[in-house]
C-alpha cells in the first residue's frame, strides 16, 4: 500500500512523499520516494538511532535530479523492530538491496550518514552490480578513531527515555552553534527498544572491527566520496584522510560542522554531493 505521506519542497512548490512499506521475510521496511521515477536513483541509508526523517531537510535540494530512496532500517522509524531478527550489518545490507529490488531499481548511488554509510558499504559488497558509486558522511573508517561520547548510555530499566535524556545520548552528534535537535528525531529514538537501539549500535562495533572500511572499499573499486564535519565529536575528522586508500577517493570536510551536517547545514552538505553523484549517477533507461 502506498500512501502520501509528508512533503517535501522544490523551488517553493509542495511536492507528496510517497510513502510504502515493503514487506520483507523479517520485517516490514518503511521507504519513502522523492523526485521523478525515470532519474538516477540515490538510496539514503541513516544512521543509528535515526530513521528517514534525518534526511528530510537534505531530499528537497536532491529531487531536482534523482530519484531519492530513504528506507528506515529495521528497528528504525516505521519499519519493524522484531526482537528475533538479525540486526548485524549483513542482514541490515540484504534488506536494502531487496527494498531496491522491490522497486524496480538497477543501479543506485548509495549514500549512508554515520553508521548508514557502513550499512552502505555492506550493500556494495554484496550488490556490486547494483551499486555504481558510494558517499559516506561522517563515518569512520575504523574503530580506533572512535571519540567515545562524555553522555551515559540509556538505562534500559528506564526505557523509554526522557527528552533530556535523548538530547544528552544524541549531543555530541552535532557541533553547529545554537543548534536544536528537532523534536521529531527525539521520538525517533524513544520509538527504538533498547534491544534495537543497543543491537544496532553493536552490529556497526562488530563490522568494524572485523576489517576496516578503507580496506574493504579498496577491494570493491567503486567511486567514492566522503564528506566529513570538521567539528566531529564522535570520529576523528582528520580519520577522513584514511579513505585517500581507495585510488581516486574524493574528501571533503565541511568547517564549523559537526557529526551530522546532513542537519546542521543541508545546502553544503549537498554541494559536493551532487557534484559527485551528476558524473556517477546511472539513469533509467
């Protein structure tokens, strides 16, 4: 079933969200589509503890020529959060290339924030016929330059928790002065189980560790960008150096931003990103 679900907005005129869920053998998965139908595809994956919603600000500056597919991760947003299911990043990588599946599309851009861009990473190793290029925006390319937050972790005897206790689990995720985590996204975490907030988290830990994201993208020899927050204050900014492994990686760092510029400041997060994705994008033919 789909149904029109938010809007988004290009050059001041409203345009419908369209809203779907595709039901998957482990859970139903929330996607949303923006932009026309025949463009190149871009498949925005988000982070932990996040959901579609954090690319709202982003999509509007992106339909004018793309396709924008956003999927909630399982444990996320609106799609299912079974507390019988896989959440590691394989599991996590199979599901959006079955959603895209699903929807007809061949080849994408796939472009994951933080923890996203290691599921986005996961979907290039098992799909390398459906991805054509990859964007990574503030992850970090290895365990060891993990900043751990100042913030406690959430009690689960607590659960669900406060807004005051979201906004200090979620604050070092951003840095721009006098920003405001949008209330919408507080629900989002209070909307999780602890199992899927703390399992999700672990799975990216575990892929990490496994091996680094550099040497895995090496291997795969996709077109990449990474854009990266100066002013990061969970990876080590100057980690995005690490990715200049992969030949012809393109970094950009964004000064006086932090973790999440996808929200912070949307119009320079999308500058180089369409810059890239206008020379890799693939079009419905």
């Amino acid at each position: 079933m789909t149904i029109s679900d938010g809007k988004s907005y290009v050059n001041g005129r409203a345009e419908a969200t369209e809203s779907s869920t595709v039901s998957l053998d482990d859970g139903d998965i929330h996607v949303c589509q923006d932009g026309p139908r025949d463009a190149p595809a871009l498949l925005l994956i988000h982070g932990s503890a996040s959901s579609t919603r954090a690319w709202d600000l982003l999509v509007p500056l992106l339909t004018g020529s793309h396709r924008v597919i956003r999927t909630d991760l399982l444990g996320h947003g609106r799609s299912a959060k079974p507390a019988d299911r896989s959440y590691a990043l394989p599991d996590q990588a199979r599901r959006a290339g079955a959603v895209l599946d699903r929807l007809g599309v061949e080849r994408a851009v796939v472009v994951g924030h933080s923890s996203g861009g290691v599921v986005a990473t996961a979907v290039a190793e098992q799909r390398p016929d459906l991805v054509t290029a990859l964007a990574l925006i503030n992850t970090g390319p290895r365990l060891d330059t993990f900043i751990a937050p100042q913030s406690a972790a959430i009690d689960p005897s607590k659960w669900p928790p406060t807004d005051e206790q979201i906004r200090r689990f979620a604050s070092t995720a951003f840095s721009r002065a006098g920003y405001q985590i949008p209330p919408e996204l507080l629900d989002e975490v209070r909307c999780m189980t602890h199992h899927t907030l703390t399992s999700t988290m672990q799975a990216t830990r575990d892929y990490l560790e496994q091996q680094a994201l550099p040497d895995r993208l090496q291997a795969l020899g996709k077109p990449l960008l990474v854009i990266f927050g100066e002013d990061d204050r969970r990876w080590r900014s100057s980690s995005a150096a690490d990715y200049r492994a992969v030949p012809g990686a393109e970094v950009e760092w964004l000064p006086g931003l932090g973790h999440s510029p996808i929200l912070e400041d949307p119009p320079r997060t999308a500058a180089p990103l369409l810059a890239f994705t206008t020379i890799h994008a693939a079009r419905v033919s």
